[in-house]
C-alpha cells in the first residue's frame, strides 16, 4: 500500500515538474517567435508549441524524471520512512520498484513516439522555422519517393527517385518517362546513380526504346536541373520515421550510401528513449545509500554526461570519420554498468 502511495507522489511530482519545464520552454520560444520570426500570428505559434512541446518532454525526460525524485526522495527522508521500511526488512529496490517501473512505462511510451510521431514533429518544426526565420544553408537532406518533371521541346520527361542523398548526390531506384504528346518513347531504370549539378549519371540503366522498339542496357546522362532545387523537399534523417530509417539502412548498405547515418540516428533514438531509466537507477542508488540529496544530484552529472557524449558520438562518428556509430556506444558503456551496480545495491538493501 505504502508502495502505491509512493508511486502516486511520484507520478504527481513528475506531471507537476515536466508542467514547469515546458511552461519555460514555451515561455522561451514565444520569446523567439516574437522577436526572431518574420511573421507572427497565433496559428503560427500554436504550431510551433504543438510540435515543440512533444519534443521537449522527450529531451527533458531525464531531467524532470530526477528533480521529481529529488523532490520525492527528501519527503521520505524527512518522514524517515526509508527507516521505518529498513526496519522491516525491505530493500530499497523493492520498495522503490514501482517508480523504476514508471520510468520504464515512460522509456517505452517515449520509444512508440520516436518511431513516427516525434521524426513528424521534428519535420514540422523545421518546415516552420525554414518558413518563418532567417534562412540558413540547407544540409544533409534527403528525398524520398519523388516525382520531378521537365518539358523540353515538345517532349515530357517524367522521372521518380526512390531516394536522393541531396548532400553527396547520391541516387537510388531511377524510374523515367519520356513522352510526346500521348505517345511513350522511352522508359530508363536503373537501381543507382549520381546526381552531379544539372546531370544525372546513370552507370547501368535499362532502356525500353518504343520507337525502334529495342531494349538495352547502357551508360546514360540525363540532363535535369541542379540538385540544389530539390532541397525544399528534402529532409533530415531526423524528420524520417524509425521504420524508413531501417529501411533506408539496409538500402544504403546495398547501393554504397552512407548507411552509418541511419544507423547513428535509429541509435539515438533508442538512446533519448531509454536513458531515463539508468540515469533514474543511478540517481536513486547514490541519494538512498548516502540519505543526502546533494549526492544524488552530484551522481546526475556524469550520468547524463554518459548518455549525452554517447549521444553526439554516434552522429559524429557516421558523419565526420566514416565510422561506425556503435563506436558512440562505448560511452554509453559506463552508464550501463552504473546502473546495474545501483539496481545491485538497491536490491541488496540500505546498509551494505
């Protein structure tokens, strides 16, 4: 019961905190909106707190998870009920379950999230800030599943990508038309190619010529337009939900992308997911063995630098050195392990 009565507190104090957090977290951006956007309007800001909100309660979660605990934590040692429970006989990871149990309920609730719900967000987020703030150079986009047209003389050319690496001009799955009038002249597939400036170079295509009615695989060159008019569909690996992040893995890893950036990004969700749990276990372990506050919060720090340098390797490494991003995870690696040592020392009980 007592248990029950403790998991209340706790959840009460975690909505109390995460309320506070994104109140300031709206109070900043309605700040930004009104001094950094060119347009201003309460559409504009509704949208922009809708999806910016979900998105913070992802971040802040191992922030709001351990102030709540703090907070819930000095009420027990104020009421020495960790005593009363010692003199039970009660381990403090037993009594203490319910609320690692929550912090697992939230990790899963916030990894539903990140498979779509939370890459559409970052999407939208974007596509306002693109819309309505000082424009920056656009980078490391990609486009999936386009068509784009051109009209030459009196001859259509249609043509899809299933995929566009915008940043190195890399493509994949090439499907063109090239018509006149209501006539098919010549259909082109090719699995992979290179899009450089206006031209798109395809090492092996296939071609259906309707008008001589042959088919051959060849060398092609298809002149487009430049790349760089297709950044305003393209999209960061960010915005691009966890079952196309797969996908897109195994697609790069068979046509030469750099599959490591889907890779680094299906870990960093995980990560941002997960890491409330050891960071809470952590916290939790140090402030019961010690009964101070202080040493809980002072355990926070390398906690979350753990999760955070983690966090940034495994981007950095796909990214700038070629590597794989499961190298980033070796940061991660003492994280984990100080949360097994805290679930050890819960288990075993307040006086080891």
């Amino acid at each position: 019961m007592l248990g029950k009565y403790i998991l209340f507190l706790y959840v009460k104090l975690f909505l109390i905190v995460n309320a506070i957090l994104l109140g300031i977290v709206s109070s900043y951006a309605l700040m930004e909106l009104l001094f950094l956007f060119k347009q201003k309007s309460a559409d504009i800001a509704f949208s922009y707190l809708a999806n910016l909100l979900p998105l913070s309660f992802l971040y802040l979660s191992p922030f709001s998870s351990v102030i709540a605990m703090m907070i819930l934590l000095r009420y027990v040692f104020l009421r020495k009920i960790d005593l009363i429970i010692q003199s039970f006989g009660i381990s403090p990871l037993k009594f203490f379950l319910n609320i690692v149990l929550f912090l697992v309920f939230v990790s899963f609730f916030n990894f539903f999230m990140n498979f779509n719900t939370y890459a559409e967000n970052n999407k939208n987020l974007y596509s306002i800030e693109k819309k309505f703030k000082k424009r920056q150079e656009i980078e490391d986009l990609i486009v999936r599943n386009a068509w784009f047209f051109k009209e030459e003389n009196d001859e259509r050319i249609y043509i899809n990508f299933q995929f566009v690496d915008i940043k190195g001009g890399k493509v994949a799955g090439v499907f063109l038309v090239r018509g006149r009038e209501n006539n098919i002249l010549e259909i082109v597939q090719a699995d992979r190619g290179l899009w450089k400036g206006d031209t798109i170079l395809l090492p092996f295509a296939k071609v259906w010529n309707f008008k001589e009615g042959n088919t051959t695989a060849e060398y092609m060159a298809i002149k487009l337009f430049d790349i760089k008019n297709a950044q305003p569909i393209g999209e960061r690996v960010e915005h691009v939900s966890l079952n196309q992040l797969i996908f897109l893995y195994f697609l790069g890893k068979s046509i030469g992308l750099n599959y490591n950036l889907y890779m680094s990004e299906i870990i960093r969700r995980f990560l941002s997911s997960f890491t409330s749990v050891p960071i809470g276990i952590i916290v939790l372990s140090y402030t019961v063995k010690r009964r101070n506050i202080f040493a809980g919060l002072l355990s926070f720090v390398p906690a979350f630098f753990f999760y955070w340098m983690s966090f940034v390797l495994t981007r950095l490494f796909s990214e700038s050195m070629s590597l794989s991003p499961i190298y980033g995870l070796i940061a991660f690696a003492p994280l984990f392990f100080l949360s097994l040592k805290g679930l050890y020392y819960l288990g075993k009980g307040f006086r080891v």
